[in-house]
C-alpha cells in the first residue's frame, strides 16, 4: 500500500489555478521530497492531503484513508508541521506540546527523546513560548509533529531557523525514522537537505507537477562544471561523449561534462594537466534546469 495515492488531485480558488490534476505516489518507508518555488502550490497540496481543504476534482488517499471522507481518522495517524508554525505565546512549551499530544488522540511516546536529542530540558519547557526564540519554537514545532509516533510525517520547511547543530539532530531524528520504516514528505526550500535526506522528489510549477524521479538518478545525469589548466596543447574535446560548452584560452579550458565522466577522463589523460576543478552536480542546478527547462505534465 502506499502511503500517500492521489489521481488527478485539483484544486482551484475561483480562477486561480492553485493545483492542476496532481497524480503521485508516495512509497511506504521513504522520504519523499517536493519540491517548487513559492506559489507552486506546495502548500495546498499538502493541506489538501491533510483534509484542512476539499479538492475541486480528483482523488487521494493517506495512509489507506480518505482525504475528505475520512480525514480525521488519517490525522490522528500523521505528524504535521507547517512552514512557519504559529504557537500560542501564553502556553509554557510543556503546556503546547501537551495541548497538541491531546488532539491526536495518541500519547507523546516519542517526546522524551526528541526534547534530548533538540536539546530542550525540563527547564525550557517551563518557560512561555512567547520567550521562545525562533529555533527554539521551531524545535517545538518538530517534537509536536513527531512525539505521537506518527506513521507518516509530513514536514513543510523543516529546518527552518534551526542552527547548524541542531539540523545536524535534526537529521539524525529523521534517519531514525527512515530506519523504523517510518514515511516521510518533505517540503523544502534549502535542496541539499533534501539531497541528503529524501529518496525521490517531485518538483511542481505553477500547480502542476514536472516530475518525479529517484534522487541518485536525477543526479547522475546532471551536467558537471570542469576546469583545466595545462601545459601545452590542450586536449581534443570535441565529439566525446557527454562534453560540451568547451572553451579553451591560454592554456586555461572550461567544459560541462553530463552522464559517465569515464569518456571525459580518457581523454585528457595524454594532456600536461596542471589543475583540474570537477563541480559535483547538486540537487539545486537540477532542481533549476527542470524548473526553468520543463513543461509541466
């Protein structure tokens, strides 16, 4: 089964256009990310998903469970953050997340070890929220999503505010998840987290999605930036396989290198190389040579 299904999954607000006939499918066990810039529709996706909106047309399903009909059973069984999550500043951070606990109807089994792990003591959730600094709500945010041992985590922004350390926990929490079985969705705006961490992503422009691929593949076929310098005649570049944009000027070359290096290599391996600079492909060049080269499907 899979964790999340939709077909065709719409959403218009008058003649806004917010979601155009999303079709995915979210593995069990993985960590799924999506992926666009804002507007792209994101968000209504998400709270479409959740039951907090009803589709214009199409259909989806969580965990096995309807998104309109039966929303309210599906998220007692799933952990929610929202980008830019809202607190209430009279609560003690104790009082928030007991608050919380109760209206998923399931106890904080997974608190005590989230708090250790983000680092908020006994003493820290004594204090009102409205002290809180912007990491420290976001951590709050986080144990609230995760401290009911959800089967599905969906998670808009994550990391957002934390400091290097604490993503650095962060991470480690969501690894343990991944090792549980746990299923992840995972909303982003910074790509190399969602490089290191998710399994596949799917990129949406303009409410309409563009594609949905394995991380290692969508990688493996990104372009590389090289740079050379030699000593003496440059190599014969042209009509390798996977070279192009080859530019080369007082013994200084640059080219892009796509797919298998190993033809790229051979070929200079008979140049007096100097200097060589190969720029590993990320998921953000990818991220925007799909964003701005694709059509949406």
């Amino acid at each position: 089964m899979h964790a999340i299904h939709t077909a065709g999954l719409t959403k218009h607000f008058g003649a806004i256009h917010a979601l155009d006939s999303l079709s995915i499918d979210v593995r069990e066990g993985e960590t799924f990310g999506f992926l666009g810039p804002n507007g792209a529709g994101k968000s209504t996706t998400i709270r479409l998903l959740l039951g907090y909106l009803h589709p214009t047309s199409g259909h989806g399903r969580v965990l096995g469970l309807d998104i309109v009909n039966e929303s309210v059973a599906l998220r007692r069984r799933v952990g929610y953050l929202p980008g830019g999550i809202a607190l209430y500043d009279t609560l003690t951070g104790e009082q928030q997340l007991d608050y919380l606990a109760a209206l998923t109807g399931r106890p904080p089994s997974r608190r005590a070890e989230l708090c250790e792990e983000l680092e908020l003591s006994a003493g820290t959730l004594k204090r009102l929220v409205r002290d809180y600094s912007r990491g420290m709500r976001q951590k709050i945010g986080i144990v609230q999503a995760l401290q009911h041992d959800p089967d599905l985590a969906i998670l808009d922004e994550p990391s957002e505010g934390l400091d290097p350390l604490m993503q650095r926990a962060f991470y480690r929490i969501l690894d343990g998840l991944k090792a549980e079985g746990r299923t992840i969705f995972f909303s982003s705006h910074v790509l190399s987290e969602v490089q290191r961490v998710c399994d596949r992503v799917a990129i949406i422009r303009s409410g309409r999605l563009v594609l949905v691929e394995e991380v290692a593949s969508l990688l493996a076929r990104q372009q590389r930036n090289v740079s050379m310098r030699v000593d003496g005649s440059p190599p014969r570049l042209d009509g390798v396989a996977g070279v192009s944009r080859i530019e080369s000027l007082n013994g200084h070359l640059t080219c892009r290198v796509e797919g298998d290096i190993g033809p790229f290599l051979a070929a200079i391996t008979e140049a007096r190389v100097i200097d060589l600079t190969i720029e590993v492909a990320g998921l953000e060049e990818a991220f925007l040579e799909f964003y701005d080269g694709a059509e949406p499907t």
